[in-house]
C-alpha cells in the first residue's frame, strides 16, 4: 500500500500533465487572475480591520476596496456572472451605512464567499475542459 507522501507525489505529476482546450485556458487565466485581484482585496480588508481595532481612521483603506471591487467585477463578468454579483453585492454591502464592525464582518464574510465560489469555478473548469489525451494518460 502506497505512503501518504507518495500518493501525495503521484496526485503532482497529474496535476502537471493538466492539459486545457482554449475555452478552458481563458478561463482559468480570468480566474487566476481575479483570484490575485482578490487576495490583493482580502489584504486591504486586513489592514481596514486593523485600523478599526485601533479606533484609527480606515477611509483610506476602504475608498481603495470600493475601487478595487468594481474592477474584479468587470473581469468576471463575462464569464462568470454569479461570481460577479457576489462582488458587486460585497461592494454594496461595504456602503451600508453600519457600524465600522459591521462593515468589516460584511466585508470579510464577502471576500470569503467570493474566494470559495473562484476556488469552486477553478475544479469545475478543470473537469470540463480538460483535452482528451490527457484524460487518457491520466487513467492509465
């Protein structure tokens, strides 16, 4: 019976052997790269919720996650529309006029739920668009 870390391994060089059709590369490059916008974001809401903790003033940090979400709309919106308005619902709820708490919460729940949902568009790309020798090598 294999070791965890040889299965470990073996599941690495399947993943390397990862072939996509076209429609599935341009997809994984929008996800890639919103998932780097995202974790750009997720950065900023830290430092927003630092600076409310230390009853310190947070505008900064929040103009410059209300600026950065509607871009990271627009870069799913083509492709991924559900993920999209999970955005745009994440920068409506950073308007509210709520307590600096609140809004951090909101904030924070949003990005999470925006990350799952990138993480979940990323497997079902993969499933769906993996070329077909690939399929084959990986099952031998």
């Amino acid at each position: 019976m294999p070791t965890r870390s040889t299965l470990n391994a073996q599941r690495a060089t399947h993943m390397a052997g990862l072939r996509l059709d076209g429609a599935g590369q341009a997809k994984m490059k929008t996800l890639d790269d919103a998932m780097n916008t995202l974790l750009r974001i997720n950065g900023l809401v830290e430092q927003y919720a630092l600076q409310v903790k230390r009853n310190q003033v947070g505008g900064t940090f929040l103009q410059n996650i209300r600026r950065q979400l509607p871009t990271l709309s627009e870069m799913l919106k083509g492709q991924f529309g559900m993920i999209s308005d999970q955005v745009m619902q994440t920068n409506l709820a950073s308007s509210r006029g709520a307590s600096e708490q609140m809004r951090v919460r909101a904030l924070r729940e949003g990005v999470a739920q925006v990350k799952t949902a990138i993480e979940i568009a990323i497997v079902h790309v993969k499933e769906k668009h993996e070329l077909a020798d690939a399929k084959d090598d990986s099952a031998a």
